[in-house]
C-alpha cells in the first residue's frame, strides 16, 4: 500500500466529489482514516439533508457529532440552510448546540430560504442561536462570514473581531445606526460584497465600512441604481480600494453630469474620480447589459 502521505495527497483531489470520497472511504480502514476530514471539511445544515453532497438535517448532525466528537475538528465550512415556515425556531435552537462544537471553522454561512425573498429579521432570531453565532465569528480560525435575506442586521456586530477578512450579504438590509464611533480603528477587512440589496443600503453600509481599510468592493443592486452615486461613495468612503468589482446586470443608470474624472482645482488637470494615487493598483470591472 502506498504511504499515507501519498495517499492523502491524491484524495485531496477529490473534496468537491464527495460522492468518490465516501466510497473510498468504505474500502479499506486506513482510506477511512485519511478521508474522514475531507469527507467532513464542507457542511450544510438544511431541512433535507443528503450525506453524499454533505448536507445534513439538524438532528442528524447533531447526533453524528455527539457519537463522534473527533468529526467537529474536521469541519472547516459550515453552511446554516432554514426554510421560511415558522419552526424555524425550534431548528435554530438545535443549531445552537451544533455551533458550540466545531473550533476550527473558517467560513461560516447563513441562509434563510425564501421563495418570496422576504428576510428575517435578526434580532428574531433565538437568542441561543445568535449567542452560539457570535461565537463562532471569535474563533482565531475564522475568515469569512456570509448572511443572505436578513432584516435589520446591526453590522457592529462584525467590530472587534480581527480575524474576520471578508463578509458577503446577500439581500440584506441594515440597521441604522447614527452612532458609529469612527475615532476608533476598526480591524482591516478585505472584501466585502453586497449583492441583490436595495440602492438606499449600499451608502449605510459604507459608511460603517469607512473605517475597515477595506481592499476589495463587490456590489451587485437588486433594483436599478444610479452609478454616479456609487462612484462618489466610494471616493468619499475609501483610499485602501484596490478592486472595484460593479456587476449592474442591466439594473444601471447613470447620471450624465458625471464623469469617471474630475478636475483638480490648483492645476486644471484630470484626476481618477476615486482620488487613488497613481502608485495604487486599481481595477475596475463593471458589467453592464445596458443602461436605464
């Protein structure tokens, strides 16, 4: 038999398979040995769990977790799928439980399924289940955190925690807050992405994220929006941007007032509207279908 390193090495190639995992894994005791945390790197906890594609239901992971604790350490991506219907409670406190095992996540996302896309508001949630969240986003391990139809989010909820580099929310809106202390650094963050939000979000959001040193901005509107006002947002709000990344998909206008240079007031000449050095890597991408 080939040494384990080796055989590691080649069923690396196959985390995105885990139908090929699971049946290596029933060949021979030492595949299972090896595969194990490959097999249980990615997670997803929804209302139909499918252990090929490692998705699992609330309670059957809980119960897999609980006969072996030595599977949490494997589990590096966690994903929280909830359906819309109202015992969504009662499955979120049962999460809860789940969140408290595994200590070396590095991405942890949450989902609330809608057909309608109608989001939930945050502080609904079960106190044990934002408790047990919160603890998760203080993990050293952790890198990134994802939230898709949530209302009222308080975004000071992302402060104090350095570890954390990228945060996606995805048809969320936010809480207003007018009290956002800026005198106080902020960890840096790398990206952040707004997508399928409503225009009127995006400045609120930027405006917490003034203070982040933020590198990388990915926004893509729900509704169509002015493009002039994201440009003057992003002068305003950020001079550590090093990518721009606008997919409108048609959802554009644009205000033909503006240009993407303006003029310097001591010299008559031309400067990058976003006001970044020449000595900055800057690249923008903006997908346009067309305008509106």
């Amino acid at each position: 038999m080939l040494p384990p390193e080796i055989l590691d090495q080649i069923f690396s190639f196959l985390t995105t398979d885990k139908a090929s995992l699971k049946a290596c894994s029933s060949a021979h005791p030492v595949f299972f040995h090896i595969i194990q945390p490959y097999l249980f790197a990615d997670v997803t906890i929804s209302s139909i769990g499918d252990n090929l594609n490692g998705s699992f239901q609330t309670q059957e992971l809980l119960t897999l977790l609980s006969e072996n604790p030595h599977v949490s350490n494997y589990i590096l991506h966690l994903k929280i799928s909830i359906p819309e219907p109202s015992h969504h409670v009662a499955v979120l406190n049962t999460i809860s439980t789940i969140l408290h095992l595994p200590v070396r996540l590095t991405s942890i996302s949450f989902i609330y399924q809608s057909y309608a896309r109608s989001r939930i508001l945050w502080n609904e949630l079960p106190e044990s289940f934002l408790t047990a969240f919160m603890t998760c986003l203080r993990l050293p391990s952790m890198k990134t955190v994802s939230l898709t139809n949530i209302r009222s989010l308080p975004l000071t909820i992302f402060d104090d925690f350095p570890n954390i580099k990228t945060i996606r929310l995805i048809n969320v809106d936010v809480l207003p807050h007018s009290n956002w202390e800026f005198d106080v650094p902020q960890p840096p963050l790398q990206i952040l992405s707004v997508f399928d939000c409503e225009g009127a979000e995006l400045p609120q959001i930027l405006f917490w994220a003034r203070t982040r040193h933020l590198h990388s901005l990915e926004f893509r509107p729900q509704y169509p929006i002015d493009l002039s006002r994201i440009i003057i947002h992003c002068r305003a709000y950020f001079h550590s941007l090093t990518t721009l990344d606008l997919d409108f998909k048609g959802y554009c206008m644009f205000n033909s007032s503006m240009s993407l240079t303006s003029a310097d007031s001591n010299t008559s000449q031309s400067r990058p509207l976003l006001g970044l050095s020449q000595a900055r890597l800057f690249r923008m991408i903006v997908l346009l279908s067309h305008f509106i």
